[in-house]
C-alpha cells in the first residue's frame, strides 16, 4: 500500500504540501482540479500544472478524487452523452498525464451527508457526527430556499450554494430514478468509459454511500456487499473497481467490511480507513482512528487489506479537530496526521508479524 493524504490545493486548504511531505510515510496526495465543475473537460494543461505543484514539493498525485459525474448521467438523460464523452476526454488527459486512478461517487445530489460538523466530545475535539432523526424533519427542498446557504451549518461536499439554488429542481429531476434505475444508469455510464479506462490504464474506484443507506428518499446503490458485488459483476473490469471506505460502510453495523475487503479483493484499488462510533440505530459519530475510540476494529481491516495485497494508496479520513486547529471540518492537519502514524503503525506490525 501507499500512504496518502488528501489535499484540497494551495486555495482552499489550510495544510499545505510541505506539511504532508513531513508526515512520516506519507508519499502522495490525492487532490482533485477544485476549479472545475461536473461535466467541464480536465485540459491537459490544467493537470500538468497541478501535477507539477505537487512533485515540486516531493509528492505524487497518487489518484483523483474526484472526477465527478454530472446529475444528468445519473439520471439517465439524454444529455449524458455529451457528459459521458466530457469525462471521456478529461479521462484521456489525466492517463496522458501518467494519472491512473480516479475516485468518483454515484450519490444523487448529496455526496456525503452529516447533520453536525462540530459535535463537543468529552475531551473538547469536535467531530462530525449524523443523527438519521434530524434529516427526518428537514424537508430538503423547503430549507433550502428559505436559508441562507452560509448559515446553515450544513456546508458539505453537494451543498454547495450554487446547487441549493437548483435543489427543487434536482429533487424534480430524480424523481423517477429509483434504485435499479439508477444501477443501470451507473452500469450505462461504466461501460462507455471502460475502453477509455482500459487504454491508459486508469482504474475507476466508486466511493460508498455515506451514510450507507437512502437519505431524502434518494435512491442509494453503493452501500452493502451484494450491491457492491452487483455492480463489480455487472461491469466485469479490474477496471471497475471500489474505494473501500471503512467510515461509510461502517455507518451501518451490519456492514462487516473485513470481509467486504476480502471478497472484492482484486477490485479495491483505494482504501479511506478511518473508524465510527454507532451511537443507535441511524446515529453514529466519527471518533479518533484508533480501535477502542470508536465501534470499528482498525486492525482487522489494515490486517483484510494486508491480505488482499492492497498495493494502491490508502489515505485515513476525516480527523477529529484537535489542538485549536481550524480548518475544513473533517479535514485538518493534526488528526489525519495521527491517523497516518497509526495506520502505518498497524501495518508494519502486520507486515512483520506475517514474515
Ligand atoms: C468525504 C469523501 C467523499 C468522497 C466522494 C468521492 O469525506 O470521502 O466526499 O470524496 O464521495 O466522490
């Protein structure tokens, strides 16, 4: 495995890419053209650039996350077609670029979804964490239009304020999209882009629901091991693959993700381990990535993609924050960094102990 940190880019991102390099074991980022929008073609130029800002500080743009799939595809228009062959041509520049992995999500509308990005533990870090009884009272399309985007308190990858505005239009629009719809529609958009895939290389690694279950009455597909499975037959590729992500597949306790990793071993080619504490039913909050913090068994899943010979880069995921840190909720320095350390720790201990 690689070790790795996401990266936001020089604009957004309070770490920077000398901060990560001083991370021991970490060698690359996995960063995204945060410029562009679903559906915009990558220019060659554009990822050269941002591959140049990364290597010059001693790293590696390990994947792409994410290049993500226009609404339209999702749904199944017409309009796909053009979409599809704008990912086409963004795919084609990033294996020109030596790029070889792209995580993308299948989500409609939201991507990942929490209700608290400050949530007070008992020591004072703050977590994110999701009570399913909260997202029952909001009528989604309601509260959008009447709140102002940067109170909300809900600013979360798809909330954007520029999608809020659309958000009655969006629930419109998927409205006739239930789940085998939207299989097959992920299925349709998989196949076109396969030969692309297969020509330079480039493996797609779909991120899971999170949380792994329908929010909103949005159809959800990327959440449990026979889906999972479903799609990795349905598309037959090394290709096709997953991005393991134990945080989400771990919102929901019967999700037993060691041996989900062993079972789509071969098709895993980017692993997000972080750890979640189930609260009840529908609740969960994320804790620090060590076992006994949260309701997950760290080693066993390091010790299942160990076993599967996970070569691909693995980063950890949302930190608590910590030490008076501000920065992107989920996504400061400090505790990632931790999370580096003791990933890394787990592994060369399994590693060892396997010799
Ligand atoms: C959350 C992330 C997700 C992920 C996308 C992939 O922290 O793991 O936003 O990047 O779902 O497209």
């Amino acid at each position: 495995m690689k070790m790795t940190l996401r990266w936001y880019g020089s604009e957004y991102d309070t770490v920077t890419l000398r901060q990560i390099r001083q991370i021991p074991g970490c060698v690359g980022v996995i960063t995204t053209l945060y410029s562009t929008k679903p559906g915009e073609v990558w220019s060659r130029e554009s990822i050269r650039t941002m591959k140049e800002e990364v290597e010059s500080e001693g790293l590696e743009i390990s994947g792409i996350e994410s290049v993500n799939v226009h609404d339209d595809i999702k749904i199944g228009l017409s309009t796909r077609e053009l979409y599809i062959s704008n990912y086409i041509k963004t795919l084609e520049n990033l294996g020109k670029e030596g790029i070889d992995l792209v995580c993308y999500n299948f989500m409609p509308v939201f991507d990942w979804t929490r209700t608290d990005l400050a949530k007070e533990r008992s020591d004072g870090s703050t977590v994110l964490s999701y009570d399913q009884d909260i997202i029952d009272k909001i009528n989604p399309t309601k509260m959008f239009e009447e709140m102002d985007a940067d109170s909300s308190g809900f600013i979360l990858p798809g909330w954007e304020p520029d999608r809020l505005t659309r958000i009655k239009e969006l629930f419109e629009m998927y409205k006739n999209v239930d789940e085998e719809r939207l299989f097959q529609n992920l299925v349709y958009f998989l196949k076109s882009i396969m030969p692309t895939c297969e020509k330079y290389g480039i493996k797609m690694a779909i991120h899971m629901d999170d949380p792994a279950w329908s929010i909103f009455n949005l159809p959800r597909i990327i959440n449990s091991k026979e889906n999972i499975q479903r799609l990795l037959d349905a598309v037959p590729v090394i290709n096709n693959g997953l991005t393991i992500c134990s945080g989400s597949l771990g919102s929901n306790p019967d999700n037993d993700i060691p041996d989900m990793i062993r079972s789509f071993k071969g098709r895993i080619h980017f692993a997000h381990v972080r750890n979640v504490k189930h609260v009840a039913p529908g609740k969960f909050e994320e804790t620090a990535h060590l076992s006994s913090d949260g309701s997950l068994d760290m080693y066993e899943i390091m010790k299942a993609l160990y076993d599967i010979n996970m070569t691909g880069p693995i980063r950890p995921d949302h930190g608590r924050m910590i030490w008076g840190e501000k920065a992107m909720p989920g996504y400061g320095l400090y505790d990632r960094a931790l999370g580096v350390a003791y990933l890394n720790g787990l592994w060369e201990a399994i590693e060892k102990s396997n010799k």
